[in-house]
C-alpha cells in the first residue's frame, strides 16, 4: 500500500550541501591558510575544545600547515604519531621533502606519500570540514591551496559491550549493543560474514548529523521493503536525532496505534535472526537500541532463546506468553465484568468469598480496580526514575501499598490485590517492552468498558481491538500475519516452536522470493548414521 | 467504512438487554428458598447467606451463617420484591441451589408458582426442587445445620450424594420438573424433605454445638404427583423400585437373602435399565429390562464363595428380589395414586406413536391394567478382599 504513493516524495530529498557546486561560494575552502583558520574560529565561537596547530613543513619550513581537531573526540597519540610526526620529521629522512615545495601535487603527495593513516578523505568545503571536526576527525588544510585532508582518527571515551538490560537470557549470547555505530555494525558483521549483508549509511539530523546504518542482506530481504524503508528515512528532516526512538517515530506506520509496528532490541543475535528471514535493521549512532523492520504482531512474543532450548519447553513458554498477555491485557477487566454483572458466572463458595471480602469496602469493584491499577503504575514509574540506591526503601513501601496493609485498612478487597498482581506481573513476561506498554494502554480502556457494559462491553472491545489489529501494517506486511492472512507453513513459530530442523522456509510475507533456509529438508532431521554394509 | 463499523459496534454497547450492574455486596445471596401458601397468599421464604459468616476470613463474629427473610403476596413474584421491606439487600437468586415447595401447596398444585422460577432471567433453572413433608418450606430453611454451615449447601449435597449412592432419592431439577409436568405418558415425582426434632431448637446455633444435633432434616420418600398435585408419598422400598425402573441407579447396595439364612449386601456399580412399551394385540404392554453389575460387599452367611454354582445362584436370588421390589413397586403406585411417574405411557409413544394417540385420552383407565414384564440380568463380578467368610470358620 505505502510503496507508490511515497514514491514522489524521492526528488524532494535534500541534497547535501557539499555537491553544490557554483564557483567560489561562501562554503569553498580559501586559499589562504589564515583566512581558512579565521573563519573556523569564527563559525565555531571559539570553542576551547577546538585546536587549531600551526606548522610548518616541507624544505626548510617553506609550507605553512594548519592541523585541526576537536580535543577529547581525537586520538591523541595517533594525531602525534601518525600525523605530526610523520609531517614534521619522518618526512625528512626520505627524498620527499625536496618535493615538498608550494607547488601543484602537494596534497596528492602528502596523501600518497607521507600520511600513515588509514582513513583520509579529500576536503573542499566548510560544510564538510565542520561535520569531520566536530565528528573527531583531524583536518590538514595547507597554505596556498583551497582543499584539505580529513584523516579519521575519531576515538572517545565510550561504554564497552556489556550484557544487555533488557530482554536478557539465560541460555544465549551475553554482549548487547553498545552507543558506538561501529561497534553494533562489528557485532552483526561477526555474525553474519555473507558477502551479501549490506550496509547503507545515511545522515539524518541537520544539526546532530546522526549516523544511521540500514543493514540487509541482498537477496534475502524483500527489495520493495527495503526501498520503502530507505525512502521512510530519506524523509525525516529534523534538526537532531538522539536515539532510535526519534526513527521510530518518523517511519513507524502507526503512530497512534497502541502496537508498536516497528521492533527494537539491544541484542545482536536477535538482529542476525531477523536479517536471516529478510528483515532490514536500522542503527543509529548514539543508542544501543537497533530498530528491526518489518516487526509484526508475533515478533513480540518470540524471545531469542526460544530457538536455543528444547523444543518443548520452547512451544509451551511461547504459549505460555500468549496466555500471560491475555491476562496483562484483561484480567482486571474481567473481574470486574463479573463481580458486578454476572454473578451467576462464579461457583457459589467463590461467590460468598468474594462478597465476604467486599463487606465495607468502600469503593466499587471499578474505583477499586483504577486506585491499585494507578498505584501499580506510579510505583513501576517511581522504581524506574528513582536513584538506584533508594530502591530497597522503595519496594518495602510499594509492598505495603499494594499489599496486606491495604486489605487490613479495608479500602481493598484482597481478591483486587491478587488480580492486580498477577496482572502486574504478567505484563513482565513478555520479552518485549514495547507489547506491555501497548497492555498497559489498552489495560484500562478495557477496565472502562468492563464496568459499563460487563463481558458484553469486553467483547465488543476485543471484536474493535482484532479489527485494528488486522487493519494494521507494518512496512506493507500484514500485522497479524501469519495469522491473518492466515499461512500454514509459518505457523512454525507463532504459537508453538518446532525443532530448528523442521524449520525450511522464511516467514512468506516477509519475504516472498528467497524463503528457502535449508535446501535438503530430508537430511535435515537428527538421525543415526545409517549403516550400508549391514542393509537392514 | 472503518467508520461506519466503529459506529456501529459503539451502538450495538448500548443496544443490549439484561443489563444490570450490582456490586458484590448489594446481593443478597439465596441459596435455598420456599414456598408456602396461606390464606390465598404466596409465603416465600429465602434463606439469604451472610458471606462474613461463611468466609474463611477470621473476623466471623458467630453469628449463624444464613438468615431467613419472609414476605407474602399475591404472587410469587410480588411477595419476593415485597423482601426487601425487611431484607438489607435485594434478593438474587442466581445462585439458587434448592427451592422447598411445603406439602400443602404441593397439593393444590405447583405449576402457577413454577412460572417466575422458570421465566425470570437471573435464575439458572438447574436447582433441585423438593417437597417438604409434613411441614412447611420455611420451616425446612430454620434449620441450622452441622457440617455444612449453609443449610441449602446441606441440602444440595445430601440430595446429590445420596442419588448418586443410595438411590432411594431423586433429585429433580427445575427444568426436569417442568418437563415432567408437560410430557404425556410421565408424572412428576419429588423427593421429600422432613424435619426430625424439635423444630424450635433446631433455627438456634444451639442445634449444630452438640455432637447429636437434636433437629435434623432429611429426605426420605418419593412425593408422586399427578399433573401438578401432589397425591401421596413412595416408601422407602419403593423409592428404591422407582429408581430401579426408571434407570435412575448410580451405585447403591441392596441386601438381598442368603439361600440358607442371613444377608449378602450387593454393591450394584453399573446399573441400566430400558423400558420398552409395545401394543400386543390392542393392549399396551410394558418391557423393563435391566442389567447390572456389582461386587459382594458383605457376606453374613456361610456359604462357598468359590464356587461358581454359588455366585450365579446369588445372581438368581438378586434378580428374584428386585423383579418383586419393581412389581410391589408398581402395584402400589398402580392401585393407590393411578398416576404413570414410571413413564410408561411415554414408552409406548416412543414405540408406536399412532396407537398412542389413540390411547392418550384414555391412559389414565389403561394405566393399571398395562401388563408389566421383567427381565432382569445380574453379574456379580467381584467378592472383595477375601475367598470365603470367616464366619464359616467360626466354631458355633
């Protein structure tokens, strides 16, 4: 649906600035050494994290040099090692000082010739010069010439590869993605070293010029997806992009949708799994959160170790999740429904338990259910927000609040505190933060209509939640498939798990023209070696 | 289109019947309740559960666990509104587990008092119905009760434990009950409900601290109706030969003669019985068939229980015993109330509908004259634990 209609948008995107290209703009590099470092000076306010080197190179100091680079963003003893000193004195132990005299193929030389570093670019415009120095690249501009030389040697303090906080296992890997873009595209490319992973690179943000990655393996990713995808990201035009969120709100499909559309995770294998069936990742530079496209209704419910357990035990704990997302989403709903509507639904010892622990409540079952369901949710914000090291204070009292102490004080029922607990902890086993906000969302919604209309405004609620649910989108993909449109074969991994043998194709809609994942399924079952002599 | 739909599913919220929000502590529970019938006015009894009572909770201040609200009206309905003039809580029936009709009304007729029962939305016409003897319904639900601390749970439990094994009971649901009433060809049947002791000690707490408690209640006896009126009562044998014939046996035991002296008690496990009419030359006939299958379950004679010879004679005498039972049964009914509670009438439909129609009209003239044939096959399985009793062994 979305991929014709965004199509004319694609003339529209911006150009950078860097490839205009009218003769002797503001933007062009001057010739002159001193005016260049004055106008650097100049834009940048005279930062104090800015250095700006003088040198002079070349026979007998005849070149006047600038060296520019941002201090805490640079490599230090690499700028001294590599830079200077191959400048100023490795240079004048071969025949190439001689040549460094002001002259055409300075530049060229010094490039071909004396620079020990690995990454160098050529520069010819400010544009280009601010974004290299302020990302930790050292500049060498020369006297006399209007371009330069970027040699990256970025290096800054940066968080190592830990294990990461959310979506943890207990049988998988343990690194989790870090802040630094190049680290996370190090972690998918140990993963997956096919030829075929692809990796395109884009700025977005013209003041933060974030860089974002889109990663996809060619021929296994649906090019109509990944075009959509690229097209989504050409679009956003906004000052700064600070994390993968900021993405997510400018390409997901559905921004008002309770569901998330689009999927993000902190883990590296699962961004390989979903590479592996065709999906398309997005890194962005700065957050170790990695955004995974197309992300459909049951990707919320499938955890990485899943695939790495007993078969068995995996198919129940996916089963298990459904379950525990249905009782996220309404089991304080229905008790309600039925506390104050039917009744004649609960077995008669339940019922006179029930309506003995309502003797001198003071509230109705509904302003009941809202008082613990908001304290839960103002507890569950405070224990986030709060300084680690009040935490034990913190639970003691939230203990109390949802707890024994309130039952005693007869303003709940202790039936109410057992359904919001279970709820509460319910909406945790899902391995995905995003699904339990949606639960938490709809949670209350549900609640409402619950204590006006009882089971019959429940199901109403779930008849519209199932039609939204169909009616949505993710990158053109149906949000409930494999459910609907219904797909027999890819039901191998939505509500049970079959053995990683069984396994053979890629999720279909997902990826329409590669699917095949095992080429022999035959052999693909575990046996005993068959024994030819014998021929039994 | 999206639209339309949303607006339409928003419309249907509002668009519904049966609505009704109450909170848990506005019911006023009834579990058990009674009809009696003074002066031309309905006297219904609900016995109302007070949850703090019955709760596990600890904060019960030993007061009784039910309490008992009355009022009468003009009709079942009216006088159950008229409850709450006195009762804290509106009734709410939908956990209704017995309705006690008393004996006097059961003998004007029970049907226009069925009718709320049946119609009204909040009950579940899936209680047993009783008739209380000798007594009346309200003083059935005074009675405080040991063991179970709601006498209606008392009630419900007795009456379903002691169909399913002893058999002299019937429990009959609402819905059964009114079939019954509309079916041609079967009458109506309830078991009754009587209260032994004093009746006055029996609403105290006092009634349930003694370990005899002096007032009890009980059921006992078939309450045969015809049409909706009462006629008269089944003993406690023939209770038992009611069950045998309308295959309403569960499990029960039967102490039947040894060949010698003394008694075998048979306990019966699986029990079937058919009743097939037929017309044999412009007469009805009646066939009742019966299997069952039971163990030995005491032996106070001596006799040679290894023995096969002695096992199918025990099967012979079993036989012997119910096939008099079900006539003696049959006789009473027969010659006393007239009225067909066995169902034969609908037999006979079932097999020739054409000669039933014919029939109908006149059945109750035909009834006692139907010929009744029996046959009854018995397979004692098992003898327990032990060969041969120990009696045998004991020198005199």
């Amino acid at each position: 649906m979305g991929f014709f209609k965004k199509k004319t948008n694609t003339k529209e995107q911006s150009t950078p600035p860097s490839q205009t290209n009218e003769n002797s703009s503001p933007n062009d590099l001057k010739t002159s050494l001193q005016d260049n470092i004055q106008f650097v000076k100049n834009s940048l306010g005279e930062s104090s994290d800015i250095v700006i080197r003088e040198i002079r190179i070349g026979q007998d100091g005849s070149v006047k040099a600038g060296i520019f680079y941002t201090d805490g963003l640079t490599d230090t003893p690499s700028l001294q090692n590599f830079i200077m000193e191959s400048l100023m004195l490795d240079i004048k132990g071969t025949g190439l000082e001689k040549k460094l005299t002001p002259g055409h193929n300075l530049l060229t030389a010094l490039k071909d010739f004396a620079m020990t570093v690995g990454e160098i670019k050529d520069l010819t415009n400010f544009d280009d010069l601010f974004t290299s120095l302020l990302s930790g690249d050292t500049i060498l501009l020369i006297d006399g010439y209007s371009e330069g030389l970027v040699m990256g040697n970025k290096h800054w303090v940066e968080r190592g590869i830990t294990e990461p906080a959310s979506q943890t296992v207990v049988r998988g890997p343990r690194e989790g993605f870090s802040e630094n873009l190049r680290v996370n595209t190090a972690l998918i490319r140990r993963k997956i070293k096919d030829p075929n992973l692809w990796m395109e690179s884009k700025v977005i943000g013209t003041r933060t010029k974030t860089n974002v990655s889109l990663m996809y393996i060619h021929g296994v990713a649906n090019d109509k997806i990944v075009n959509e995808v690229r097209l989504r990201l050409d679009r956003i035009d906004i000052d700064g992009i600070l994390e993968s969120g900021n993405i997510e709100g400018f390409i997901e499909d559905s921004t008002y949708s309770p569901f998330p559309t689009v999927f993000n995770t902190e883990r590296p294998d699962i961004v390989a799994a979903a590479l592996l069936e065709g999906r398309i990742a997005i890194l962005v530079d700065g957050t170790p959160f990695v955004l995974i496209v197309p992300a459909l209704f049951v990707q919320f419910f499938q955890s990485p170790e899943d695939y790495y357990v007993h078969t068995g035990i995996g198919s129940l704990i996916r089963l298990l999740r459904f379950f525990a997302f249905m009782i996220a989403l309404l089991a304080p709903a229905l008790f309600v429904a039925i506390t104050t509507f039917h009744q004649v639904m609960l077995p008669p010892a339940l019922l006179i338990s029930l309506t003995a622990q309502r003797e001198g409540v003071p509230f109705p079952a509904f302003v009941e259910a809202i008082i613990m369901e908001v304290t839960f949710e103002i507890l569950r914000e405070a224990g986030i927000r709060m300084p680690r090291s009040i935490g034990s204070a913190m639970s003691i009292v939230g203990a109390f609040v949802i707890g024994t102490a309130a039952v005693e004080a007869g303003i709940i029922s202790a039936a109410m505190v057992i359904v919001v607990s279970i709820t509460a902890i319910s909406s945790f086993v899902s391995p995905t933060y995003n699904m339990a906000i949606s639960v938490r969302i709809l949670r209350f919604g549900f609640m409402g209509l619950a204590a006006s209309f009882g089971l019959y405004g429940l199901a109403i609620g779930l008849v519209a939640l199932i039609l939204h649910l169909c009616s949505l989108r993710s990158f053109g993909v149906p949000y409930m498939a494999p459910f609907a449109p219904f797909n027999v074969s890819d039901q191998k991994d939505t509500l049970i798990v079959v053995p990683i043998w069984k396994m053979f194709t890629r999720p279909r809609l997902i990826n329409q023209t590669n699917v095949v994942r095992q080429q022999d399924p035959a052999s693909a079952k575990p046996q005993p070696p068959k024994n030819e002599e014998s021929g039994e | 289109m999206k639209k339309s739909l949303l607006v339409l599913l928003i419309l249907t919220l509002f668009l519904s019947g049966c609505w009704d929000r109450r909170e848990l502590n506005e019911l006023g529970i009834t579990m058990a309740m009674g009809i009696d019938k003074s002066e031309n006015q309905y006297v219904i009894s609900a016995q109302v559960v007070v949850p703090s009572e019955v709760s596990m909770k600890t904060n019960s201040q030993g007061r009784s666990a039910v309490t008992l609200f009355q009022a009468s009206g003009e009709s079942v309905y009216e006088a159950l509104r008229k409850m709450t003039k006195n009762s804290p809580r509106k009734i709410y029936p939908g956990h209704l587990l017995i309705l006690v009709i008393s004996e006097d009304l059961a003998k004007e007729g029970i049907a226009e008092s069925l009718d709320l029962l049946s119609r009204d939305w909040e009950l579940r016409p899936d209680f047993y119905v009783v008739v209380a003897k000798n007594t009346t319904a309200s003083e059935v639900l005074n009675v405080n009760t040991p063991i179970e601390s709601i006498p209606a749970t008392k009630m419900y439990k007795s009456l379903k434990v002691s169909e399913r094994n002893w058999a002299g009971t019937k429990g009959i649901i609402l819905d059964e009950l009114i079939k019954d009433l509309l079916t041609d060809g079967k009458e109506a049947v309830l078991t009754g409900i009587e209260i032994i002791g004093d009746k006055e000690i029996g609403s105290s707490k006092q009634n349930v601290e003694t370990i005899t408690s002096s007032t009890e209640i009980k059921y006992d006896h078939l309450a045969v109706f015809k049409g909706d009126r009462l006629v008269g009562w089944l003993n406690e044998e023939e209770s038992r030969g009611y069950a045998e014939i309308t295959n309403s046996v569960k499990s029960t035991v039967t102490a039947i003669p040894c060949p010698k002296k003394g008694k075998i008690s048979v306990n019966i496990l699986h029990y079937n019985a058919k009743v097939t009419g037929a017309i044999n030359k412009g007469t009805p006939e009646v066939n009742i068939k019966i299997q069952a299958e039971g163990d030995l379950g005491e032996v106070q004679c001596p006799i040679d229980l290894t023995k096969p010879k002695t096992i199918d004679e025990l099967e012979k005498i079993y036989e012997k015993e119910v096939e008099e039972v079900i006539h003696r049964t049959i006789d009473t009914v027969r010659s006393q109330y007239a009225s067909d509670i066995f169902g034969f009438g609908e037999a006979i439909s079932r097999s020739n509908p054409k000669e039933w129609d014919k029939m109908k009209e006149h059945w109750d003239e035909e009834f006692p004259e139907v010929t009744v044939n029996t046959q009854i096959d018995m397979k004692i399985r098992r003898i327990g634990t032990v060969n041969n009793s120990f009696l045998e062994k004991i020198k005199d």
